[in-house]
C-alpha cells in the first residue's frame, strides 16, 4: 500500500475498521466493508448524497469526475475531501461520517431526510394549534 493510501485510511480510522482495494486506476476506501471512498491521483473523494451534496459544495470540494472513450465527462456522487480535513483524523471525521451516512442510505435504497418547509399559519392564528383535550 502506497503512503497516501495509508494516511487516508488512517484518517477514516476513527470511525470504523478501514480497507483499501485497487480497482480502476485507484483504490476504493471501505469503512466496517461499506464503500465510502475513491482515491485516484493522490485525491482522495468521500462519497455524497442529495442530502449532503451542498456540504462538500459549501466547502469548495470538487467532485470526481472522468472522460468517457466518448469525451463526455461524467460526475459521480464523490466529492473530493476538504483540504483542511486531510490534515487530521479529527477534521476528517465529520466529513467521513457525511460519507459513510450517505453510502448507508444508499446500501438501503432510501433517499435522504429532507427538510419540511413550515406551515404557515392564516393571520391572527397561533403558529401551532393547542391540542384538543382528550377524553379520560
């Protein structure tokens, strides 16, 4: 194992047991045997959801991306981990449990929480109606 690989599995440690596999060039990363991360060219990518795309995105991180024979690139749900996050395992395990969370639902076939708008309440209503009291 090259010595990228293994500081990238040092930096996963902390949230579960770590293993790397060559496939495509690369490696993927596995945390307790759930595929959690790419890394190609001395990048490392965590894997993403719809529900945690924004996070990467609002820390500047790129997604993986490659050529087709075709010449059309292609995007997957990788993100490339924050560079302040590559620095240590504690700064990294935010990002690595974001990883893990959305390859967790994706093991499962189910799609993200997502946020429910607030209902909004008619003027002069209270924001919550009182319950009605119960029978005894």
């Amino acid at each position: 194992m090259d010595e990228f690989i293994q500081h990238c599995t040092e930096l996963l440690q902390p949230i579960g047991s770590v293993r790397a596999k060559r496939m495509f060039g690369g490696h993927g990363l596995y945390v307790d045997e759930i595929f959690i991360a790419i890394v190609i060219a001395e990048q490392l990518y965590l894997k993403a959801d719809s529900g945690t795309r924004a996070r990467f995105e609002a820390a500047g991180c790129e997604p993986f991306r490659y050529g087709k024979k075709t010449g059309e690139a292609v995007s997957l749900s990788y993100f490339r981990a924050p560079e302040d996050a590559m620095e240590s395992a504690a700064l990294m395990q935010p990002w690595a449990r974001l990883a893990l969370e959305a390859a967790l639902r994706a093991r499962a076939g189910k799609s993200p929480p997502r946020a429910r708008p607030a209902k909004k309440s008619a003027p002069g209503e209270p924001a919550v109606k009182p319950r009605s009291p119960r029978a005894r």
